[in-house]
C-alpha cells in the first residue's frame, strides 16, 4: 500500500524546514540566471555573486586565450590526415 503523498519520511522532522524561505531564488530563477550551492570553503573564498562571476569570467577568457595557443594549425591537421 503507498503512503498518502502528504505524508513524510520518518528521517525527516518538521523542525528541520522552519527555517526554510520558499520562493527564495525565484527572481533570479525567472531572470535566466543560474543559482548554485557553493560549498562553504568555496563560499568563505568567493563571498558574493560577483565575486564569483568575476573568477569563472577570468578562468573562462583564459581557457580562451589557452585554447588559441595550444590549437594546431590547419596546416598540420591536413597533413596529418594526408598520412593517415
């Protein structure tokens, strides 16, 4: 027999959702933005949504500008495919 949809897990208390806020991200959500849980190390290095934006901005222009070094040659690639 299921249980009425109502009802909770015995491993879950009331008291651990009191502190809850529903709707907290919703306007973020609406506006298209993400929203992550950052882990509380993560959280104390990065204290604010610019904060972390700044760092994931800086991390991504260097993987762009890292993914032009590395990249081989058009050149290399159709030899490479000649011999192949």
């Amino acid at each position: 027999m299921k249980k009425a949809k109502d009802e909770m897990r015995r491993s879950y208390k009331r008291s651990d959702f009191t502190n809850l806020e529903r709707g907290k991200f919703f306007a973020e959500v609406a506006k298209g933005t993400s929203v992550a849980l950052l882990e509380p190390a993560i959280a104390k290095a990065f204290p604010t949504s610019r904060a972390v934006n700044d760092a994931l901005s800086g991390l991504l222009a260097l993987t762009e500008k890292t993914s032009r070094i590395t990249r081989r040659s058009t050149r290399t690639r159709a030899k490479a495919a000649r011999a192949g």
